[in-house]
C-alpha cells in the first residue's frame, strides 16, 4: 500500500493526468501514438544560486537549466514540514492555480518535480523581485507611474477574474517585476478556484484570508456559517486593489494603526483620509474601489464590471490592449512640494542609482543663482580639531544642547528643523548631522530619537532648490525640506563630510 506521503505527492505531479512510476514494467504505448512527453526534470539539471526569499514553508532560489541556460525561481518546499503544518491543501492550490494562468502579468509555472524530501516548483524568475520594497525606495509614485501599474493590475485581475480565480492576498509583496519592470503577480497559497471548490468564500470566525491592511470589510464580517457569494468573492480584490492605488500615489496603505485589530476597526468604519496633494481623479478612483458593499464597487459585475473600471478618467490615455508591449514608466524619486512635483535628476536601477548629470553639475547648476545671503552662511564642516578643542567643544554640547541625549557621544556638526517627506506625507523633524559622520533625526515635539539615514559609500545628496533637498541612499530616497531655505548648506555640509569620511 503506498504511504500516506506518496498519495499527497502523486496528486501534485505535473498535469492533471497521472503520472507513469519509473519502476513501472506495463507496456509502452507506440511512441506515435502518444504525445511525447519531455523527461521528467531533477535536481541536478540546475545550477542553484542565491535564495530570492523565503515563505512559510518553503524557500525561492534562483536557478539556471544546465542545458539550455536558461534561468527560473524554483520555490522548493520541504516535503515533512509542509505536512507538519497541514499545508498540502494550499500548495495543491498554488499549483492548481498557476496552471491554470496563461497570461503575461502572471508568474508562470514550466514545471515541477521532486525527490525524497522536497517538492520543487518552477517558475518564471521575476528578476526586480518585489514592488514595495521600490515604493519604500522612491516613498511613492507619480501619477504617470502609478496609472501604468494599476493598468497592468487590472488586465491581471480581469484575466484572473475571467477564470472564476480569486486571489485574496493582493498585496505590493505580492506583485513581482520581471526585468523588464512589468508587473507578475504571484502568490496564490490564498486563492480560490470558485467553480471548483464547494467551500467558495467560507471565511472562518476569528480568522481573516490576506494581509489585514488590503483585507475587504466583507472578509471581517463573514461568520462561520455565511458565504461570501461569487461576485462578492471578486470584489475582495477590488478593494485590495483600491488600497494598493493608494499606496502607490500615497506611500503608505489608507488604513494604518498599531494592531492588526486597530487596522480592522478603521476597515470597518472607512476610516481613511487622503493626503494633501493627492490627484482629484486618482481620489475618485480610489473612493469608487475602497465602498463597503461589494457589489457597490467599481469592476464588480453589478457595476459594469471591467469595462467601466477601465473607462474611469484616471485611466485616460491607457492603451490597454498593448500595455505588455510598452516600456514601464522609469522609476524616479520625487516630492510634491506646493502642488508641484519635484523630480530627481536621478532615476532607479534596482537599488542603484544612476544619474544622466554628475552630482557636481547640480550643484554648479544651483550655486550660479546662489544669493549672497546664502553664501556668506556657507562655512566648513569638517573638523580638524585637536583632540583637547573636541573634548572641550563636547562638554559644552553636553551642557547647552538639548539634542546632545540622542547622538550617542558624538559632537554635532550642523542641525536644524527639516520636514521629512515620505510619500505625500510629512513629519517635522531635527535633523543632526554628526562626526562619524551619523544623521540622526529627532521627534522635536516628543523629542524621540525617529531614525538615521544611512551612510555608505554610495549615499548622494542632491539639492533641487533653496528649501529642498534629496539624501539618496541604496534602499531609500530621504526627502528633506528647510523651511528657512537652507538646503544648499546642508548638501554642503553632508558632501564635504562624504569627502572626509570616504576620499582621506
Ligand atoms: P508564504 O509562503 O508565507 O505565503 P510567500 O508567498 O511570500 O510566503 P514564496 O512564494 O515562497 O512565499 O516566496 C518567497 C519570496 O520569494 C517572495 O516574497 C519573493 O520575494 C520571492 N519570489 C517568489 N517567487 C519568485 C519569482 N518567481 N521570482 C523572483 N522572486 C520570487
């Protein structure tokens, strides 16, 4: 009698159709007969590189075919932990799923296989990895960009939509680029098929399916004995979507709190509100997706489903048809600032930047209509006291400035109130510029220690005028804004001190 673990793993083999046991002696159909099968793939036709990331119960690794060359993400689950955790439903989905999915802004499944201990899954390598990490880079995209990613959006979830999937866990981590930026949605461990599965919608009591910021208020309602209906299964990911549009253009999810319980509160009441200079149609989009009654939301089959979310003004201008086709809109960091956009000179590569203007260019550029003012305040802010003027300069710090609590013994260099943008919205911050070098920022109203942005070799500071300036860091954009018009200063003082710290 086979063993429990080979009936779970025989279900999961590719196809649908059962697959031969290589021990097997019964007799070969006459190979023009059948449709040839290619063999069967294993473990050592890969070469295996870094791990892309991680799940629950199962690891991503970048792999490439010895033969052809060619490179995949192989999801490699270990076979006793996923039936430890009673997992095998969910990856039976997954697989299920993906199969089923035949379209460009999807992860694709080529082929699965397994050996003693762990099943392998290969899919299609999504090389940018995840968006949100890209959103936290820039702090939010503009309008243009967050138009192109919603579209690819929508034509994957009407595609899904179409094929009676649900997703319900769309969420920035979940949407994966691939190297040419488009979108390839992935992670479908929380989908439903719906004509397939007597349990459609089926939430269970204290428990949600998704991730509670993007989690629709019909997900918390539902209780043990009600079922979601069809359409309003769909709608969950109208409302995830919604959420994610507002995060694009905002930089951080609509409802936000310390508690998942908090969040759902706030779900519950639509408690959200929309950051000054957040785009009029965008708003309407968003208020149009984010409605508690499912069947009330636009895209819904009650609303006109697809086509009418597709005519929505946000929208205007989208080829829709040959949106695969098109090149991504560059990510580029940004600020608004008085309704403006400010553009940074530099656009994202991954987590490099690079830069059609060298730094100094910039600042020649801005220096030129420097006022005298500004010039006489310009002063040199790497020191080279000797170690009894420092011992002396720090005692005074430690006696006459408040902020002296917060930079760890180090004397500081230069301060001063900043607004730091994040997204389209901002925080009043002390920014404190250090030896070491350190930029520490500081909470002035409960003076709190917030964070330090942080140095390396590859840290640039850009001025774009006389009040704002941009402190680009591998993983992060800071966006500063001094109210007293002293930006070129600080660039100053953080390029000589980059000059210190990195060209001695
Ligand atoms: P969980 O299993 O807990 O739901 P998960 O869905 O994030 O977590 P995986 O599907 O195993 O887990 O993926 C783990 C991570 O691997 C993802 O977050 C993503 O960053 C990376 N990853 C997954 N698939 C790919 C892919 N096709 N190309 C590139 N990176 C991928």
């Amino acid at each position: 009698m086979p063993s429990m673990l080979t009936l779970v793993f025989r279900k999961l083999k590719v196809g649908s159709k059962p697959q031969k046991e290589e021990s097997s002696m019964a007799p070969q159909p006459d190979a023009s007969q059948q449709r040839v099968q290619p063999p069967k793939k294993q473990r050592s036709d890969f070469e295996f590189g870094k791990i892309l990331g991680e799940g629950s119960y199962s690891e991503v690794v970048q792999a490439t075919e010895k033969t052809t060359r060619k490179e995949y993400a192989i999801k490699v689950l270990l076979k006793r932990q996923m039936i430890r955790e009673n997992k095998q439903k969910y990856v039976m989905r997954e697989r299920d799923v993906l199969t089923r999915l035949n379209h460009p802004f999807f992860v694709k499944l080529y082929f699965t296989f397994q050996d003693k201990d762990r099943l392998y899954f290969g899919l299609s390598l999504a090389k940018r990895g995840e968006l949100l990490p890209y959103i936290h880079k820039v702090g939010s995209f503009d309008e243009c960009t967050t138009r192109f990613y919603s579209a690819e959006i929508i034509l994957a979830l009407e595609h899904m939509h179409s094929l009676g999937i649900i997703h319900r866990d769309l969420k920035p981590e979940n949407i994966l680029l691939n190297e040419d930026w488009h979108i390839q949605i992935t992670d479908f461990g929380s989908a439903k098929i719906l004509e397939a599965d007597s349990s459609d919608g089926i939430v269970r009591a204290n428990s949600f399916v998704g991730t509670a910021q993007y989690v629709s208020p019909e997900l918390l309602t539902t209780n043990r004995t009600e079922r979601v209906e069809k359409s309003a299964s769909k709608c969950s990911d109208l409302w995830a979507l919604g959420a994610i549009i507002y995060q694009l253009l905002a930089g951080l999810p609509p409802f936000r709190a310390g508690t998942e319980y908090l969040i759902f509160q706030k779900i519950l009441k639509l408690e959200y509100v929309f950051p000054d200079g957040f785009p009029e149609k965008a708003r309407d989009l968003v208020q149009k997706l984010l409605v508690i009654d499912p069947k009330k939301r636009l895209g819904c089959d009650e609303c006109g489903g697809y086509p009418k979310l597709k005519a929505h003004p946000f929208f205007q201008g989208v080829d829709w048809d040959n949106i695969h086709k098109q090149t991504p809109p560059a990510l580029k960091p940004f600020t608004m600032l008085d309704g403006e956009e400010i553009h940074s000179d530099y656009y994202v590569d991954d987590f490099n930047i690079l830069t059609p203007n060298s730094l100094s260019d910039v600042f020649e550029k801005i220096n030129t209509n420097e006022t005298e003012n500004e010039k006489t305040h310009s002063k040199k802010y790497v020191l080279d006291h000797s170690s009894e003027e420092r011992a002396h300069l720090l005692s005074k710090q430690e006696k006459d400035v408040k902020w002296h609590q917060f930079v760890e013994g180090n004397l500081i260099l230069k301060m001063g109130l900043v607004d730091k943008r994040k997204g389209l919205f901002a925080r009043r911050r002390q920014l404190l510029l250090t030896e070491g070098p350190h930029l520490y920022y500081v909470d002035p109203e409960n003076m709190v220690l917030k964070g330090e942005i942080p140095w390396s070799r590859t840290l640039k500071v850009e001025a774009k005028n006389f009040k704002t300036f941009f402190v680009h860091t591998p993983n992060r954009t800071y966006y500063l804004i001094d109210p007293e018009g002293y930006a070129l200063e600080w660039c100053r003082a953080i390029d000589e001190m980059m000059h210190y710290t990195y060209q001695a």
